[in-house]
C-alpha cells in the first residue's frame, strides 16, 4: 500500500524536513539540560545525540542503496523507531529525547495524508508507553503518570492539528491547480476556435465585398440591403474573434509591443478621422483638443489604435443622435493623458469597479452588441504601457475615460 502523498512545497518540502529534524535533536539536547535525574538512563545526553546525528546523517544517504527508505511511510515509522530507542536509553517518561516524536509527526503531515498521519500518530503513542514501560523508571510514581499523560496528549494533538492544517493546504493547493489547468484548457479552446473562424470570416468577408463591388446599380433594393446585413454581421463577428485572439494572447504573455516615438496629438487625429464616416451617420460631433508641442511618446501604435477606437466606438455607440463626443489630450504629470467624453447614459457608481473586467456589461449596455471584452482588453494594453486607465461618470451625464502613457525623461526634452 502506497501511504505518500503529493508533497505540499514541490521541490523544498525536503529541506524544510531536514531542518526540522535537526531543530528536533538540537532541542532534545537543550532540553536535557533542564531534566538533572538519572533515574532509568542508560547513556548520557551526548552519545546518544551523536547516535541520533549519526542516523540523520545516514537517512539522507541509505535511500541511494536501500530503495525502501525511499518510501516515506518507511522512513518515517524508522524515524519513530530510533526515538523509541533513545526515549528508553535516556530515562523513559522523563527523556527530553521525546521532542523527536513530535518531529515524527510533524513530518508524516507534510508527508502522508490526513487518515496514515493519524495511524501513524496511535502507533508513535503506543512506543512511547511501551519504552517508559520497559524502562527501569517506570510509570508507576504520580508524576511519572501525569508526564507520560501530558505527552500523549501533547502528541495527538500536534498530530491532528497539523494534518487538519496541512490537509487544507493540500486541497487548496489542488483547488487552485484544477482552476488553473481549466483556465488553460478554455484559453486553448477558444485560441483554437477563434483562429479557426478567421479563414471562413476573411473568405466570406472577401465575397462580400467582391459581390458589392460588382453590384448592377440597378440592383433591388432588398437585395442591398441584404448583402449590407451581412457586411456589417460579418465584421462583427471578426471583430469578436479578434477580440478572443488578443485575450488569449494577453493572458498568455505573448503580446510584444513595438514601440516607436509617437507625436500623440497627430496620431489621435488621424484615429479620429476614422470615425468620421460613423459620426456622419448619427449626425454626432467629434471635438478634438489635441495641443500641439507635447513630448513624444514611445508607445506601440497598432495597440493603442486598438484603445482609442474601442473607447471612440463606444462613445459613438452609447451617445444618441446629434450628440457630443470630445477627445483631448493633455499632459499629467510625468504622463500623457488621452481622455474620450460622451453625452450618453453613463454608467451607475456600482459598475465603475466593474467596468474593465472580462466579459463584464452593464446593465444598461446589455441589449447592445458585444461581450464585454473591449474595455478589458484596454485596460490590459495600457498597462503593457506603463499607464493606467479610469472612467469618471454620473447616470445620465454622460462618461469620460482616460488613460495615461508615461513620457521618460529623455522623452520630455523632444
């Protein structure tokens, strides 16, 4: 039968073990000192510390030659064994050599599971009595009795306190590697999935667009219409997978940036210019306040593309026709603040903390297209930067974003 158990501290449990064994030979000897009777000793407190020593030393080696000490069940029922021995040679009930059964059990904790600590705890109790026994002190005196009592006791609870302690641990530890493993295997999925999508999408966006351009202008109504649907749900549904794509790739730590001086203002123009054609659509206003004579930044342009036009596509989206949408520029500090302000609904006080977490929408915003990966995935990029990114907003007055890029000190001379 098998008694191990996966190890708590991969790769240090052994050293925290043989610490533990010394620390428990070096107090025996410290406590021997206190304990002046010589009633039942048969050899003194330094032969039978350098015996002990002498067995920690070869337990650290005999594994190599002797592949049942390799179990740990076996070594530490010998573990138990030569304190047996050494609580008998050094007094019985009265030996301070009793401290390595509480080394024994703190050992079969971090060794074996709950239910073989435990079992190994009753065995360790029934050496203790037969070596006080069997020693010439006895037990038969009261205070042989109390101290014999007090151990055992001493003994199960070290015994079940730790494995409770340590069992917690395990399942803990086990609970949070099955989590991890899950949120591997679903990144993998959807990693999987999402790549597998884009060649249909960009072969159905492609005819799309083939079938567009090549239109009769006498064509039906109704069929423009629908070539036009299915246009924009395709771009939908490639924006979302984009989206997945650079979630995975976030998450995994395989987003590099490429960085290159960057004049913001000029860059958030021509980003701006973008939207131009979505803003003409519902008859909105793009203000820009973008001064000029700004340090550069060193920023990755196609990632912050990515941000401003998430935050811009949302303003657009929330804000209602004929409204107001504002993009500014300013310098903060040691930073660069980029902030996009809309007249739309705003978001309550209670969704702000929220806002920028996977997959979260709010409650008003769920009728609307996405997933709530637009924001996260922001917030994500702007940290890459250096920077951080935050939302100021009231119910019904609207919203404003703003994220900073650091501007180094070389940076702020340009």
């Amino acid at each position: 039968m098998n008694h191990d158990h996966p190890p708590l501290l991969p790769g240090g449990i052994d050293r925290v073990l043989l610490i533990l064994r010394w620390l428990a030979l070096a107090l025996a000897v410290g406590l021997s000192f206190i304990d002046r009777s010589t009633e039942g000793v048969f050899v003194g407190i330094f032969p039978l510390a350098g015996g002990v020593a002498a067995y920690n030393l070869a337990v650290l080696f005999l594994p190599r030659f002797l592949p049942w000490l390799r179990q740990p069940f076996n070594v530490l029922a010998l573990d138990g064994l030569v304190a047996t021995l050494a609580v008998y040679l050094n007094g019985g009930y009265h030996s301070a050599f009793f401290i390595l059964y509480v080394f024994v059990l703190l050992a079969a904790a971090f060794r074996l599971s709950m239910m073989s600590s435990l079992l190994l705890a009753d065995l360790t109790a029934l050496l203790y009595i037969a070596a006080c026994l069997l020693n010439p002190a006895g037990v038969g005196a009261l205070q042989a009795t109390y101290l014999v009592g007090t151990k055992l006791t001493l003994l199960l609870i070290v015994a079940l306190l730790s494995s409770l302690l340590l069992e917690q641990l395990r399942r803990e530890q086990e609970e949070t590697a099955r989590e991890r493993a899950l949120a591997e295997a679903q990144a993998t999925f959807v990693s999987a999935v999402s790549h597998e999508l884009r060649t249909p999408l960009t072969c159905i966006k492609t005819s799309v667009e083939l079938l567009q351009a090549t239109e009769p202008r006498d064509a039906d109504e109704s069929r423009h219409e629908l070539m036009q649907t299915i246009a924009d749900h395709t771009a939908r549904l490639e924006s979302l997978v984009n989206d997945l794509l650079q979630v995975t790739r976030l998450e995994a730590g395989q987003i590099v940036l490429t960085r290159q001086p960057t004049d913001l203002a000029l860059f958030l123009r021509r980003v701006a210019e973008s939207f131009e054609p979505l803003l003409v659509r519902k008859a909105q206003t793009l203000e820009l306040d973008l001064p000029d004579r700004l340090p550069r930044v060193w920023v990755d342009r196609a990632r912050i593309e990515d941000v401003v036009g998430n935050l811009l596509s949302n303003a657009v989206k929330f804000t209602p026709r004929g409204g107001h949408i504002r993009l500014a520029l300013r310098k903060d500090g040691n930073s660069l603040a980029v902030s996009v302000s809309d007249d739309g609904p705003g978001i309550p006080p209670d969704e702000q903390a929220r806002i920028f977490d996977k997959f979260y929408i709010g409650r008003d915003q769920r009728s609307a297209a996405g997933v709530g990966l637009g924001l996260y995935i922001a917030r994500q990029l702007i940290e890459l930067h250096g920077g951080r990114i935050t939302v100021k907003s009231m119910p019904g007055q609207g919203a404003t974003f703003t994220f900073t890029i650091p501007v180094k000190a070389d940076e702020a001379e340009t």
